[in-house]
C-alpha cells in the first residue's frame, strides 16, 4: 500500500476520489460502486432506480448515494476510513477489506472468471521463473495466487509485475 500511495496513479485516484466529497457524518448511505463491473454494474444500477428502496432510505433520513469507482481497491481507503458506507467489490478487494477491518459480507453476487493466459498454452507449473504482470489488488491477483498455489509455486518462484492502468483514464467514469 505505500508503494500505492505515492505512485502517479495513485495521485490520480485520491484526486478522483477526493472529489467526491465522501465524509464520515453523512447521513446518506454512501456507496462505492463500478459501472463497468459485471454483474456488479448491473446491480448497483438496479439499487439507484429502485425506487420503493430508494423512498423508504430517504423516509429514514438515509438516502442512497452511489458514487463510480474504476476498480474495487480504490474504495479500500474510504471504506476503512468510514468515508463509504458500502461497496460492490470483487473477490480480492473483499478480502483485503474482510483482512483490514470490521466489515460484513452481505453477497457473493460471482465467482471470478479470471484466467491466466501464457504463451505456448503453458500450464501454471511451467511459469515458475517467468515474469508474470497482473493487476495488484484485483480478482486478477487473487487468481494469480491461487494458480499458483495449486501448482505448488509461491511468489518467490515467479517474477512479479505490477501492471499499470492508465492513469488519465482514472476517474472518468461518470
């Protein structure tokens, strides 16, 4: 994570994100969400046209506000600061999120059909040595992790990537 915070895209991000004014004593129910996620996308954009969920926060003096995000790690922050009330994430955000604080899992909404992709068809065993990039924080990660711990590699048997997004597309979702 420190390493997060002081790169370029990192900037990038707490300047998208700091827009948006997210504060801890809001009485608005304040959601992270991605508009490109699916099915997540399609969810959140169901909950924000719901519209007898919608009156009955409102009559409880709670309304619903959803704010896009391009990728669930970049709620992390503002979910454990108490900025965000509630976040649709993947599968590794959850778990960096589940691992870092008092949060509760409400849905499992997919199952991540991330792949590994190699050149030469390789199996996951026949990395070990090779560079792999993946993006950090993401079901990406998470299944990257999990290959290779089924083929007996652990992190230190591969050359880990951190591949870069580009950083002026950040934050342009609206």
């Amino acid at each position: 994570m420190v390493i997060v915070l002081f790169s370029p895209c990192a900037q990038a991000v707490e300047s998208y994100v700091d827009k948006y004014g997210l504060n801890r004593n809001s009485p608005a129910i304040e959601m992270g969400v991605q508009p490109l996620g699916v099915p997540s996308g399609v969810l959140s954009s169901i909950m924000q046209r719901d519209r007898i969920l919608l009156e009955k926060l409102k009559g409880m003096g709670n309304p619903l506000l959803a704010y896009p995000f391009q990728r669930g790690a970049d709620m992390l922050p503002a979910l454990a600061e108490g900025r965000l009330d509630a976040a649709l994430l993947g599968d590794m955000p959850t778990l960096l999120a589940a691992a870092s604080g008092n949060v509760l899992i409400v849905g499992l909404v997919k199952q991540s059909p991330t792949a590994i992709v190699a050149r030469g068809g390789a199996q996951v065993g026949a990395l070990a040595g090779k560079r792999i990039a993946y993006v950090e924080a993401s079901s990406a990660h998470q299944t990257l992790l999990q290959g290779l711990s089924s083929a007996r590699l652990s992190e230190k048997d591969v050359k880990l990537r951190v591949g870069r997004e580009s950083c002026e597309n950040l934050g342009k979702i609206t």
